[in-house]
C-alpha cells in the first residue's frame, strides 16, 4: 500500500522525511517522491523503484527546506513510473495522497478542469488539479482543500503543500489510515504510527472527514463541517528496537523468532494465575448472549479463522461461520440479531475487513476485532477490541501475528466452553497448563526447524507444492501454502488431505513436493494413508509430525520433520513454526526480497 509523510519543522526536513518513508517500506512500493518547500517554490524529486534511488537523485541537489511531503508508491491506478509516482504537482501545490479515488472520470470532466493538463495516469493527479483550481480560484488554503474532498467518492489520506504557504501541511482523511504526530521540533502526518516513531513524541489517529492543518507549533483538526475538533493523542507506542532486524538478516526471520514471545504475551492476557483458569471476563463482553459467531478477516488472519472455528465448535459448542472479508458483505448473509461478527486483522487497516466490519455494524450485530496494531481504524470502529500481544509484524508475511491470533480466539473458546458448560472448570485448568508450554515448545520447534534450510534448498526448482493437512491442519496447509507461495513466487496450494482422490491427486508426478502435517491423534492413521496415495504416484512427502509418531514404515517418505510432542490444544500453534521456516528459506534461497515480496503490500488498505 501507498505510504505518504508530512513534516514540517524548525529544521531541515528532507532527512526526516526519507527516514519516515523507510520505515514505511515494509507496506510494499514499487516508486517513491519527495516534495520539499524552498523558499518560494517547490523542490521535488520523483523515482521509479526503491528510496535508494531516491536518496541518489537528492544527493545531487540537496534541500534545505523546512516544510515538506514524501510518498512510497504501491500502483493502483498507472503502472509503476517516473511519471506516476507522487507527489503530484502543480503551479500552486504539491500532493501525496493514499488510498483510490473512483469518480475520477467524472472529475476530469468537470468545467473547473478542462485547462488542466494531466501528466500520469493516476487517479491522485485530480486531487492536484482541483485544489490548484480553488487556490487559482483565490480561495484561503483550508478552503480548497474542503472543496477539493467534497468532490470526491473514494479513499483517500493526503498530505498537501501549497506552493505560496511555506511553513504549512494540509492533510484530509477518509477510509485511508492517516496519524498526525507532535514533537519539540514541530508536526508531523504519516501512514501509521511506525513512521512517525523519529519525528513525534504523541501521535493521534483521525477520524474520516477530518481535515488537519500543521504548523511548526501548532496542528489543528476540523471535521467536515469546519468546525474545530479535539482528538486525543497518545504516546507513540513504538520504540526503535520495535522496528529493527536487530542481528537477524530479514524482518520475517526475526518474527518467526518472536513466535513464542508473541503467543506467550499474548495468552498473558488471559489467563488467571490465582485460579490456573482461562478468562476472557475483562473485556466486558456477556458471552452467553450470542447464538452464533461469525468469524471474518483476509488472508493469513482468515486462516486463522478457519482454525478457530473448529476451536470454538469443539470447545464451546457454538456454531460458527468464516468468512473471507472482501466475499462477506456481498453475499448477502443471513445474520442472526444475537450473533456476535468477530473481525481479525494484523494491522487493523485492511479495507476489506474494515468495509465488513461498517456492513455488519450497519445492520446492528455486535462487533468485535482482534488486532495487533493499537488505535489501527478496525480497532477504533468495534464495539469491542481484543489486542494479539504480537509486537510490531513489518515483514508483508504475516507469522507471529497468525499464532497470537490462535491464541487470542483460542482463550476465547476456551473461556464460552467453560461459561456454556460444556468444558468444566478442570478442563479448562488443564487446558490452561497446557497454554503455558507454548513458547518452550515454540523455541524448540524454531531450534528443529533450522533443519529445513537444506529441504528447501532441494524445493527451489519445484514447479508446485502441495500442503495437506485434516482437521485444523487443514487451515494451516492453507497458511503454508499461502505463506510459500507469496514469498518464493513458487505455485503451491493447500488441500484438506481427504480431499485429494477426489481431484487433485491428478496433480501428483514424479518428485512433486508435498508437505503433510500430520499430529498424533484419531485423524493421523487416515492421513498416513493419503500420503501413501501420494508417494504411489510418485509424490515426494515431507511429513511434519512429532517425536513419537510413525517410528515404522517412514522408508518410503521423503522426509520426516518432527516436532516435539505438543498438547493437541495448541498442536496449531507449534507446527505453524515450520511451516513458516520453510516459506522463508525457501525464499531466502532464491535471493526474494523476503520482508517486501513483488505485488504485495503489508497493509491493504484499498479493496
Ligand atoms: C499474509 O502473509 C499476507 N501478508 C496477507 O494475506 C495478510 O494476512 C492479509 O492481507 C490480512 O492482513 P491483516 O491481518 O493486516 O488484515
């Protein structure tokens, strides 16, 4: 997703910016820019490709203002150029804008703009176009930017500088994330928190409709109406440790290692020393109220919906469905007034489980999220929030966010089981001393899985993979597939094992890579026998199971990984960490940008 910086300060901005836009690379960009206020012009620079070239292109004419934009740009709408990437200017104004913009056709077509002579085939250029309209116009800065949003249907978080107003940002928010930050030196706007962790000490998150307008000492907010609003800032949240690899060479590897700090921190929250039990009673919330729970969220946080439904079912006897967030509110759902819509999202900015989390309060039901980023915008528009204790993920491959997912709605399983009677209370101890070997058997499973450096190097030139899984290893087949797929650019898919006979067994030749999570356990024998379906058809198996298992009649298959002996509460948890070891060394091995792969982004925030 795009990211857009605005500071302006006592000092010379341009390193500031470049640093707050570094920190923004790991939402994924393919160009990037920078507008800086001199004296009475703009100075801009604009590169196709990485902040390198960026930094390059201003070591040849270095700025000195003190006012200034920056932009990372992750293509919406034109292909990745020169030409395309932002900021966007004009004459009278200089623009950085996240988010997409749908009636941009009927804008071109207005009167105002019929002088304008667009240069990119981007949507943002239309904001350009009619604020130096307005301000041509002679209308005061905050009004062309009123008049400006109020043209507009779609997204957008902007940051704006007028080329006759030096000590001035202008920033406007709907539907995209926009935080507006404070220091000593002077203010700030950003994509989130992250970037502006060098240049503010507080930070506040904005509202859609508020417009900001930042001044050396001052940052003031108005709501749509022009009136003057108050929005609370808080402390910035993040330290710089957060956000560094610290010894390890990528950000994901680094994550992967925080699994059991991540799960650890995470069931802290819910578990009550001085009884041994499992709670989620803090956070207001009558569990006994709800006749079903709708689980919805996006890619790996959807993942670990599929998971949690057969937690909840099992648990707590509820129904549940899952949903994918970007299907949900088009399909029409039949939503029961007492069901409680659960919305789970690493960064709490996807616009997909945003949008469905507006569609469900809209029809009245109870919402609550599961989040790892505080004050993100799901966060804020829930009912309820319930916070992973995960720690700031920046690689686009979400791992220790997917474990501190499970182990958020897994205590919540746990918790309506006990309530609704059907786990006693000793169950539910015993569960909970089960939760507490997490991350020892976390760290021992990280320790294992540096063994699979060597079968991801024999996996490299596989022209697919297949992940197999029964139960919920069936939702984590899906996860290792996703995981594989999205940071090698390796074909691979995940499938509940039962399932392959009755198609994509056709898949299987000689030497294709399958990867079978296989734990102990009633649905282990049934599984065995689909991997001897496989092998016969020439298939190779990695077969990721645990130490006591299958001590006879392993010669055929390829490979044995084995984890160690893991409580069957939280088995999930466990083999999640190969699962991820294997994605990321395979990646490693082809020399991927493994923290920011092609196409993607951290944080979708457009639909
Ligand atoms: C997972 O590795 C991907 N980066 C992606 O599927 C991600 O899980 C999805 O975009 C949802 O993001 P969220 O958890 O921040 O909502």
């Amino acid at each position: 997703m795009c990211g857009i910086i605005g500071i302006t300060s006592n000092e010379n901005v341009s390193a500031d910016i470049i640093g707050a836009l570094r920190k923004l690379e790991y939402r994924g960009y393919d160009s990037a820019g920078i507008a800086i206020h001199e004296s009475n012009k703009i100075f801009q620079r604009k590169v196709k490709g990485k902040l390198d070239n960026l930094v390059k292109s201003l070591e040849l004419e270095k700025s000195e203002g003190k006012t200034g934009i920056g932009h990372t740009r992750w293509a919406t709408h034109g292909k990745p150029s020169e030409r395309n990437a932002h900021p966007h200017s004009s004459p009278y104004v200089s623009l950085v804008h996240n988010g997409i913009i749908e009636n941009v056709s009927d804008l071109k077509n207005l009167a105002e703009l019929e002088e304008y002579s667009f240069e990119s085939e981007t949507d943002s250029e239309v904001i350009t176009a009619l604020l130096s309209h307005y301000r041509k116009e002679g209308y005061a800065h905050i009004d062309c930017v009123k008049e400006t949003i109020s043209k507009l249907v779609g997204s957008y978080a902007l940051a704006i500088i007028f080329s006759d107003q030096k000590e001035s940002i202008f920033g406007a928010k709907n539907g995209s994330p926009l935080v507006a930050g404070i220091n000593n030196s002077g203010t700030s706007l950003g994509s989130d928190s992250i970037a502006l962790s060098s240049v503010a000490e507080k930070v506040c998150y904005l509202e859609d409709g508020d417009i900001v307008v930042c001044n050396k000492n001052i940052l003031e907010i108005f709501n749509i109406a022009g009136e003057k609003v108050e929005r609370e800032f808080v402390d910035i949240g993040f330290d710089e440790t957060d956000i560094s690899k610290g010894n390890f060479q990528h950000f994901m590897e680094k994550e992967i290692h925080e699994h059991p700090q991540a799960v650890g921190e995470t069931f802290k929250q819910f578990i009550d020393h001085d009884k041994g039990l499992i709670t989620v009673s803090d956070f207001e919330l009558d569990f006994t109220s709800f006749s079903r729970i709708h689980l919805i969220a996006c890619g790996t946080a959807y993942y670990s919906c599929l998971v949690a439904k057969y937690y909840f079912e099992e648990y707590a006897r509820i129904p549940v469905d899952c949903d994918m967030a970007s299907e949900y509110r088009y399909r029409n759902p039949v939503l029961d007034k007492n069901a409680l819509c659960i919305f789970v999202s690493q960064s709490g900015e996807t616009a997909d489980t945003k949008a469905a989390l507006d569609y469900s309060k809209s029809l009245g039901i109870k919402t609550l999220s599961i989040v790892n980023v505080k004050n993100s915008s799901i966060a804020r528009e829930s009912d309820l929030c319930m916070y992973t204790k995960a720690g700031a993920e920046i690689g686009v491959a979400s791992t220790k966010a997917f474990t501190a997912q499970l182990s958020v709605l897994l205590s919540m399983a746990i918790h309506l089981g006990t309530i609704n009677k059907t786990l006693s209370e000793n169950q539910n101890k015993e569960i909970c001393h089960e939760i507490m070997k997490a991350p020892t058997l976390l760290e021992e499973a990280i320790k294992r899985s540096y063994s699979l450096k060597e079968t991801a190097q024999s996996i490299i030139n596989a022209k697919g993979v297949m992940y197999l899984g029964r139960g919920t290893s069936f939702p984590l087949a899906l996860e290792g597939a996703l995981k594989f797929k999205e940071i090698s650019y390796i074909h691979a898919e995940g499938y509940p094992a039962g399932e392959m006979k009755h198609g994509p067994l056709a898949l299987i030749e000689k030497d294709l890579p399958v990867v079978c999570i296989v734990p102990p356990g009633e649905l282990f024998h049934k599984t065995v026998s689909n991997i001897q379906e496989v092998i016969a058809r020439g298939g190779k198996i990695l077969m990721i199971t645990d130490d006591d298992t299958l001590q006879s009649g392993s010669e055929n298959i390829w490979q044995v990984f084995r984890l160690p002996k893991s409580p069957k509460s939280i088995e999930t948890i466990i083999y999640s960490v190969p699962i991820h070891m294997l994605a990321y060394y395979t990646a490693v091995e082809l020399g991927n940008d493994v923290d920011q792969p092609r196409n993607l982004a951290k944080s979708v925030t457009v639909e």
